[in-house]
C-alpha cells in the first residue's frame, strides 16, 4: 500500500507542477480518475523519468507505447 501512496503523491506533484493554476478540486479529481485506471501518457511518462535511470526509461517508455 506505501508503494501507491507515494505513486499517488507523485502523480499530485506533476500535475501541480504542470498546471500550477488548476484548484485543488481539479487536481483531486484528475488524480481520482488515475486511481480508477485512467492515466493521460504525459503523466505516465513523467512518473517513470522521475523513478528511472535514463536506460531503464528507454525500455519502460517502449513498452508503454
């Protein structure tokens, strides 16, 4: 269960980084939805530069595509 909490925490940091001026009920909404399953690919890819070496994002990067 941490290991989800911190990908949640994760996503939430993105999203704010991304859109700075969204409020928070957006942004606990957006992360609602990827907790449901639904994840947009900028997301996805954000999470695994931040969690990943540069070879191992390669590899995950491809697959996810």
């Amino acid at each position: 269960m941490h290991v989800k909490e911190t990908l949640v925490s994760l996503v939430g940091i993105i999203i704010r980084e991304k859109h700075p001026h969204k409020l928070e009920g957006d942004v606990k909404y957006m992360i609602e939805q990827i907790r449901k399953g639904y994840i947009d690919e900028w997301i996805s890819e954000a999470v695994i530069d931040r969690m990943y070496d540069t070879q191992d994002q390669e590899v995950l990067l491809k697959l996810i595509s």
